[in-house]
C-alpha cells in the first residue's frame, strides 16, 4: 500500500481504489492482487501481536494506530481486485453495497426463526467471587479488552463447548487469576438477565450466574496482564465507583440474599 502522508488528496473511496489500481499496480496481475490480501492479513497479526506483547521476544512495540493501519491496508488490498474483477469502481461500490445487505439480514432472519418456534435465546456468562475471611471479594481491571476497560469486574467469561457453567466458571478464574478451585466449595450466589443493545444473538440478553468460592489454591492475582492491568480486593457492601454497573447491582443482590435479577430491561425495578 502507498504511504499515506505521500498520497493525493482522497477522492472517495472505490476512487482512490481505481487510481490505485489504474496506477503502479496497473501491471500487476488478478491473482497477485487477491494473494497480496494474505500477505496483508498476516501483517495485521504481526502488528496486534507487536500492541499486545504476543511475542515475549519483543514486547509491546506497535501502538493501536499500528493496528488499524494494517487493517486499513486489509481493506484496500481485498479493495483493489474488487474493483478489477467487477470491471469498475462503481460496479465494485455496488456488489458491496448488495453483499453488506445480504450480511445485515442474516440477523433479522435469525430473530425471525426463533420468533417462528417460540424460542428466544439469550447466552450464558459465568462470574466468580473469590471471598477473602474478612469479606472482601477479588476483583480484576479491564485492559485492552475493548469493553469497559479501566472499569473493575470479577473472573468471568463465556462457556466454550462442552462445559456445563460451573465447569467454565472454575477454567476462567483459573486462567483470569491463576487460581485453582473446586467444584465441591463453588456456592451458587445469583443469577442476572440483562439486556444491552452491544450485547450479542437475537435477543442482545446474557444470563449471568454468580458463585462464590471462600477457598482456592494459589495466590490471586491478574493472570492475564493483556487483559486486565491489576487485582485488587473490595467491600462488596461499599464498592467502588469504577465497578461495572450490573456487577456493582449484582453484588447488592447478593449483599441482600437474593438469588435473581434483571438490568437493562423495559420495566424493571
């Protein structure tokens, strides 16, 4: 791709596309133009690896600007056979404009075939509470995770396929926090439906199921330094302004020995 601050001025972007392509790669042909969108992939990998210090060797030494740089330069060069093979810009514009149509209502259909049957889905998140003596409960600050970083939340995570949530609980901490825990001492604590609209599936719901773990072994700590950027211990009666806000309402509902509630939906109280 040509350095951006040597390029002219941008005349829209299936224009620029042409220009590109009309210029110094006009000998270059089809095939080399769709194998230089692999060689720009791996590029992105290299950079994002260089921002998170994926290779230890190297450490972090590419910066988020470095990231989407590379993946500009995905876009240009899947961008510029594009506009070869459609026989144009405008031609090129248009079969995007369809194929981003076809993409955006495939979640229209899904919610339409789970309206079909009667079933609405909503995904299933577990969280941990790892309880010291005195009460205080462990928490770990998000870090370049791309949601609510800077902000506290406890060990918590997605089930992968074939654990049952306990079973994803005790491999999250255990990873999050380097911990080992059983599931003899897990003590379910509560369980939350909410609801946002960056939440994902049809429904934008995930089901939250809180335990509690008052033994483990191995010291607590941040486990995942790409993830969160330390672990500290708080009062659950007395968080934390920075706590995420349904963590913050869940850990009241446990405060008050309840087992169920609701955030983010029409009507709640």
């Amino acid at each position: 791709m040509a350095n951006s601050e040597a390029a002219e001025p941008c005349r829209g972007f299936w224009a620029d596309t042409a220009r590109i392509l009309d210029g110094y790669l006009a000998e270059v042909p089809t095939h080399l133009l769709v194998m230089k969108i692999a060689e720009e992939v791996g590029e992105v990998v290299e950079a994002y690896l260089g921002m998170t210090g994926g290779n230890p060797r190297k450490g972090v030494h590419k910066t988020t600007a470095d990231v989407l740089d590379e993946l500009a330069d995905v876009i240009l060069s899947a961008a510029v056979p594009m506009v070869d093979l459609a026989g144009g810009p405008e031609a090129a514009g248009q079969h995007l404009a369809r194929r981003l149509g076809v993409v955006s209502a495939r979640e229209v259909a899904e919610v339409a075939a789970v309206s079909a049957n009667g079933w609405h889905g909503s995904f299933i998140a577990p969280h941990v509470l790892l309880r010291r003596e005195d009460g205080t409960v462990l928490m770990l600050r998000r870090y370049n995770t791309g949601y609510r970083d800077g902000w506290l939340c406890p060990p918590a995570g997605r089930i992968e396929l074939g654990e049952d949530v306990l079973a994803a609980a005790i491999r999250e901490a255990g990873e999050e926090t380097g911990v080992t825990l059983h599931r003899d001492d897990a003590v379910f604590s509560h369980v939350m439906h909410r609801t946002a609209a960056s939440l994902p599936g049809p429904c934008h719901a995930v089901s939250d199921y809180w335990f509690t773990f008052d033994r483990w072994v191995g010291e607590p700590h941040a486990a995942e330094p790409d993830k969160a950027s330390e672990a500290l211990w708080i009062d659950p009666a007395a968080p934390p302004a920075d706590l995420v806000p349904h963590c913050a309402q869940a850990l009241a509902a446990i405060g008050r020995g309840e087992a169920f509630s609701v955030h983010g939906w029409a009507g709640e109280r």
